[in-house]
C-alpha cells in the first residue's frame, strides 16, 4: 500500500459480510451422535492416509529367505523335514493357507516360499506347469508328485527321498507317505522338477 508517496506494510482482511456463499447455522447433534460423526471422519481419514495417490494398486514385495539350491539335495531334505515337524498334522483345509487347514497345493506353495525363497503357483493345475516332467525313477528331493485321486481331482506332494513324500492327506492332515503305498502307487500320475 501507499500513502503520500511511502510504503506501508499491512494485512489486508477479507470483508466476508458480502459473501456470496451463507453459512448455514451447525444443527444440534445429540452427544453420542457427535462422537459417532467424529470418530467415522477420523477413521476415514486414517484409511484414506494409507491409500496410494496415484490410484494405481500398491506393489507388495515379499522378503524371501536368500534362494535355496534344489540341487543340494542335503539342504532340501533338511528343509523339508523343518517343514514337516512344523506343520505335521495340520488338517487339510480346501484353499487353506494356514495352520488353521492347508491343502495339498497351499502346502507345496508355503513350503516352497519359506523354505526355499521360490514363489511357485498355489494351484495343483498351474503348479504341473511350473517345471519340467521327469520320470519316477530320477526324483529328486524337492520335486513335485502329482496323484490323480478321482475322475478331475489331483493331489500334490513333495518328495523327500526313499519314496518317501511330503503331502496333506484329507483324513490325517500334513504326513509323509510312501510311493509304495497300495493307494498311492495306483493314484501316482506325474513328476515334475521346478524350474529356477
């Protein structure tokens, strides 16, 4: 501003009594709907705080443990035994993921992604895709044996060593069973080796 030729610092104020926007008068909330209001605006403040500005999904990455070799079949056999005391009878649970049910396919993918540091599919159907098929005789421990329990059903498991493999069986949960096993030896289907 200026007055007789000197500059003068000042605040300019707004002058809102000629607004053109009417300030309704707040109505009378009852207490408890009050802080109803307010605690709903704070929560919804607090998930809008976490969400991704760019509107695009936020990318999740998993911490895996430094990869494993399945090729060091001492390792794998260790680890899978780990596996083993610390999930053995578990119940089977159709989509589970914890040790609340697994099933056969979420068992592979836990054991795979904890033990090993390998993300492989959850489902028995793409798991038969994520490697290469061998025969029974050149299983390794760590492979994948696939079963064909019923007309469209599949099972999977992972072998240990000495026929042996590691599994979720519907009746006794998490177990170890033999490939010599009567029921097993009819069922067996395939073996796959994952690629890394």
């Amino acid at each position: 501003m200026l007055e007789n030729g000197e500059a003068k610092i000042g605040v300019v104020r707004p002058d809102f009594s000629k607004s053109i926007f009417m300030m309704a008068p707040a109505p009378k909330l009852h207490p408890m709907t009050l802080m109803k209001n307010i605690a709903i605006t704070i929560i919804a403040l607090l998930l809008t705080g976490c969400a991704s500005v760019s509107g695009k999904p936020a990318k999740v990455e998993l911490v895996f443990p430094s990869q494993v070799d399945l090729r060091d079949t001492a390792v794998v056999i260790r680890r899978l035994n780990d596996q083993y005391r610390e999930w053995k009878s578990v119940k089977y649970r159709l989509g589970g993921l914890t040790r609340k049910g697994v099933d056969c396919s979420g068992f592979v993918y836990l054991t795979y992604l904890s033990k090993f540091g390998i993300k492989v599919p959850k489902t028995t159907e793409l798991q038969l895709k994520a490697g290469n098929q061998i025969s029974q005789k050149r299983l390794s421990a760590g492979d994948l044996v696939f079963f064909r329990t019923g007309y469209s059903t599949r099972h999977v498991g992972i072998y240990l060593e000495n026929r042996r493999f590691v599994h979720v069986s519907e009746k006794k949960g998490v177990m170890i069973s033999s490939l010599d096993d009567a029921y097993w030896s009819k069922k067996y289907w395939k073996s796959i080796r994952i690629g890394t």
